[in-house]
C-alpha cells in the first residue's frame, strides 16, 4: 500500500527532458524601457502541489537581454553558490511548469530600482547554504531582496515556502 502511494506521487515528468522555453509573458528585450520582473512556477516533483519557486528577471533601459535573479539549490553540489544571476530568459518554464507573473516594474525610475536590487542579491546573506524546508531557499532570496528593496512592493504567496526564513 506504502508503494502504490510513493508511486502516486511521481509526477511522471522527467526533468531532463522538461521544457526550459520561455512562456512568452516577458516583453520584448529590444523595447528600450527597463522591466523588472517577478515570477513563480510550481517546483519540481510533487512539492509543486503545494510550494513555488520564484526568481527575478531585470532589464535596464538601455539593455537588450534580461538578467535573472535566483537561487538555485543543486548548484551546491558543483561546488557552487546558490545564487545564480545571469542573462537568460526571463519567462522561463521551470522545469516544465509555466510561471505566473507576481509582480511587474516598467519604465521611469525602473533602471534605478533594479540598482537596488542588484546590490540588495549581491549582499545575500545565505549564500552557500540552501535547504528547502525551512529556508534558506529560493524563496527566501526573493523575499530578503523585497524587504532590502521596499520599493518594489514585494507580496510573495503563501505558497513560496521559505520567504519567511530569517525575517
């Protein structure tokens, strides 16, 4: 009985192979406003029934390509930090769930808050150290940032377990 309810638990999903495209929300990185974004997708496997993960996608006026902001847990085990900013899509699939848009920066004084948020990521406290239960984790790093960068106006979910950590 024990077996058939880990079994139902598989997604069936294999992360290997799930889509990484972009979702299409993101707009075009070639307009020459600054976008600053916040998503989150359902996680991987069956915490997605009830956690997400999110991350931040930032493009400065005078940028033609996104920048994503996240944290990411496996990195640990390259012998890596967590937090991961680089240019990316920034719309995309989390391992084959689409992600929601949670909230939305664009135009004026934009350039100047992804500054902030910038260095809010940069100074992260916890960077080598993830655990996804009860943080710190992606959604603590997204979280710190909203409360260094108030000006963003940050409400993240209930379902984006670990903002709470180390607040």
């Amino acid at each position: 009985m024990s077996l058939m309810l880990l079994v139902g638990c598989s997604s069936g999903k294999d992360w290997r192979t799930a889509s990484r495209e972009s979702a299409g929300i993101a707009p075009d990185p070639h307009l020459k406003e600054a976008v600053l974004q916040v998503y989150g997708a359902p996680t991987w496997g069956w915490r997605g029934w009830f956690a997400i993960h999110t991350w931040i996608a930032a493009k400065r006026s005078a940028e033609t390509e996104y920048t994503v902001y996240e944290v990411i847990g496996w990195r640990l085990y390259r012998g890596l930090p967590v937090i991961r900013i680089e240019k990316d899509l920034p719309d995309r699939y989390w391992f084959g769930e689409r992600p929601r848009l949670l909230r939305e920066h664009r135009g004026d004084g934009v350039d100047q808050l992804i500054a902030k948020v910038d260095k809010a990521a940069r100074a992260y406290p916890w960077p080598t150290t993830y655990e996804a239960f009860p943080g710190p984790n992606s959604n603590t790093f997204i979280a710190w940032i909203g409360r260094q960068v108030p000006e963003l106006r940050l409400e993240l979910p209930f379902s984006a377990i670990g903002s709470g950590y180390g607040s």
